[in-house]
C-alpha cells in the first residue's frame, strides 16, 4: 500500500460488511437451514413441472433464472410454446 | 440426571476443545459434576488440552466394545475433584464408534453426571453426527470469519433435523460462542461484529471469547484457561457463558485486558 492510499477511505474502509453480505447472499440460497430456506429451490422444481404437464417441452428446455434483489429474490421461467 | 451439551462448529480449529474443556472446568468449580467426552476418534486432544495425556488407560471405544468399564475409562481431574474425562480412542479405524455404542456410554453418564459435555470432532462425518445425536443443548462455536459463520449455519440446520431431539419432534437448544473475537478491529470494520453475526445465524448468543494469548499459554500447559489464570479476560468470558448455559441472566459484556485506550473504549462493548 502506498501512502497515497493510506488518505483513500476506499482502501481504509473495513472489509467486514463485504463479507457479512457475501454471506447473507450465500446463505440465502444454499438452504442448509430446511425446506423454509430451501423455498425458491422448491418453487423451481415444481413450476417447471406444471409447465411440462401443460406445454410438450422437455424440462431442460425450460429456462430459470434465479435473481436476488435487496428486499426479495426472484425466479425467471422462459417456454418457448411449440406453434 | 445429566444435561447434554455438544459443542460443535462445523469448521475445525475455531476453539471446540479449549471451549470443551473451559466450559467443563467452569461449570465443575460451580460445584456440578461433569463429565466431558472426547469424541474426536483417531485424532484426540481434549486429554492434552486438560492436561491429563499421560494418564489415559482405557478410552471411550474399550467402553463401547466392553474391555472396560466406564469407571475404569474415566480419569478423574487433579485440580477439580468433580470433573471427569472420557478420552477418545487414537484408532484409525472410522467406524469404531457405533450409534448403538454411544447411547449406551451416553445413558450410563446421564445416571453419573449434571453436566456431560460432548467435544465434537470438526466435519460433518460421523463422528461429528453422533456427537451431536444425543444432546439436549449445542454449543456452536464461530469465530468471526466467512468460512466459520457459514459452517455453522451448516451445523445448525443438521442440529434440527439430525439429532435425537429434533426426530422426536423436540428442539435441541442452541447456543452460540464466539471466539477469538477482537473488538478493536470489529470496532474499525476489519473484522465482522457480533451483531452481524447474530443477524446471519440468528442464534442466541451465550458469550464472546476475545482473542487473547492466555489460551494458548493454559493449552501450552494443559489446564483449561478457566483454571490457568481464571482473572484473565477468555476465563472472565467463559465463566460468563457458563452461568447463562446453566439459564442464568447476565447482561452480554465482552471481557477485555486490552491495556490501550482504544481498547479500553471497544473492549467492553457489549452486543
């Protein structure tokens, strides 16, 4: 570290927040905690299996994509429906 | 009939044994029997760390395969006269120690003991499983760091659903214990906080060991650092913990010997 950036607040700043919200993120989605946290794991399985009930897709074909936002996580379904 | 405590992380070397065997000291020199059991087969510790290495005979697998009794695999402690080991066996053999094994050793010390503390192996193997089977209460021990607090959410969705309590429908009362935890660098962000940690396991916390050299001095010595020098700030923190683990309701302080003024302004924050 030079001493210029011993007067850089960006390179003094602790680390500490990154790491509790890598871990917030982590957490959120590995769902070690029963099926409470495991909802979103859930949600996919059973949707993708409603839309291959309906539409003659196979259920790789379904594309899910799973975001997270900073009050809320979202799932994304994409079918292409056969003409 | 004895409580049953586990104290497990997940992680290794965050403080499972030295927390084993400080909580085990405290909670004897409070005037309870206790018993605490090394279930770390093939890699034991928690008979150096108490200092009694050169007195093991018989350990907790002779027990399990009856070529001794329990009385005679228990090594009584020299400073505490109601405070007892089990020790681990140093066998490789992974599978030595069986479920039905354990919760016979497990009855027979619930008869003998207030307390018995089960000092589990790090992992999620099954040593670390069949520490945790039959406890009644978990002591999660977490330093302050990624890896640790992620482990210990591990550990703690395997204490609701794989655990004796847990399959009975019961919950296993948790515990958590911070170790190694410096409160100058949590106070400047160089280190995550006791709140972030509460916020990500969200587990009641039973007390905040700090970071000091007296641990590895009372390891370097073999007694449990409530006993090497029960003045300094983790035997301070420990007996803390102790007193709330037997459901007594102290405020939350973090014992310090930091002797700076920054120290001194951080040190004793509590939660």
């Amino acid at each position: 570290m030079s001493i210029f950036n011993w007067f850089n607040w960006e390179h003094r700043r602790g680390t500490a927040p990154v790491a509790r919200d890598r871990l917030k993120v982590l957490l959120a989605h590995e769902g070690t905690r029963g099926t409470k946290s495991d909802l979103l794991g859930l949600l996919r399985a059973e949707i993708v299996a409603v839309i291959c009930r309906y539409v003659s897709v196979e259920p790789d074909k379904v594309q899910v994509k799973m975001g997270r936002r900073v009050k809320a996580s979202t799932l994304a379904f994409e079918v292409e429906v056969p003409a | 009939m004895a409580k049953i405590v586990v104290v497990t992380s997940g992680k290794g070397g965050v403080g499972k044994t030295t927390s084993t065997a400080a909580l085990g000291a405290a909670l004897a020199q409070s005037g309870k029997t206790v018993a605490v059991v090394d279930f770390d087969v093939g890699l034991r510790n928690l008979d150096l760390v108490m200092g009694a290495e050169r007195r093991v005979v018989f350990d907790f697998i002779n027990v399990i395969h009856g070529t001794a009794k329990l009385s005679q695999a228990l090594i009584r402690d020299k400073r505490l006269d109601t405070l007892w080991l089990l020790p681990a066996s140093q066998t490789r053999d992974k599978d030595a120690l069986t479920a039905a094994g354990v919760a016979k050793v497990i009855a027979q010390l619930r008869q003998k003991f207030d307390w018995v503390i089960c000092d589990s192996p790090a992992g999620i193997e099954r040593g670390a499983m069949l520490a945790m089977r039959h406890a009644d209460a978990a002591v999660i021990v977490t330093n302050p760091e990624v890896s640790s607090v992620r482990d210990s959410d591990r550990i703690i969705g395997l204490l609701d659903a794989k655990t004796l309590k847990a399959e009975q429908g019961e919950r296993v009362e948790k515990h958590l214990l911070i170790t190694r935890y410096d409160a100058v660098r949590a106070g400047k962000g160089e280190m995550m906080s006791i709140d972030d940690v509460l916020e990500i396991l969200s587990v009641p916390l039973l007390g905040v060991v700090p970071e000091s050299q007296e641990v590895l001095r009372a390891s370097n010595i073999g007694a449990p650092v409530t006993l090497s020098d029960a003045s300094s700030a983790p035997a301070r923190a420990y007996c803390d913990a102790m007193r709330r683990l037997k459901g007594e309701d102290l405020p939350m302080t973090i014992p310090s010997d930091a002797k700076n003024l920054f120290g001194k302004l951080f040190g004793r924050r509590a939660a």
